[in-house]
C-alpha cells in the first residue's frame, strides 16, 4: 500500500498547485507540515505555471492499493 502526503496551496492566479512527498512519517504532525509549508510560500522555490504559491490550503494523506499482473 503506497501513501503520500499531498500538501495543497493557492498560486498567485488563484488556482490550486499541490506538492506530494512518498511515503510521509505517521502519524502526521499538522504543525510541522504547516510550518513547512510556510515555509516553502515563504521561501517561493516552489513555482507552478500559474504563479508562485501565495497560501496554505491544505494538506492530506493519499493511500493507494496496486495489483500488479504478469502478462
């Protein structure tokens, strides 16, 4: 089972740019992913094709199953 942790954020245009870190320590500490995430607007190395991140919208965990199958 592969998780992520998927940390939303609001561009300057005001569209919706979400960044995602693999396998996420748990249980998640909201406020060190909210002061990473300050951070990084802060910091603005992250940019999006609609502008550099202006807010912090929201962070959430992403669990997903895959089957593989031999063909």
């Amino acid at each position: 089972m592969a998780k992520a942790l998927e940390l939303q954020f609001i561009t300057q245009l005001g569209k919706t740019a979400r960044v995602s870190i693999d396998a996420p320590i748990e249980p998640v500490d909201t406020d060190q992913v909210k002061q990473v995430m300050d951070t990084l607007i802060a910091t603005n190395v992250i940019q999006s094709s609609s502008g550099p991140l202006v807010t912090a919208e929201g962070a959430r965990v992403i669990e997903r199953n895959v089957t593989e199958y031999e063909v």
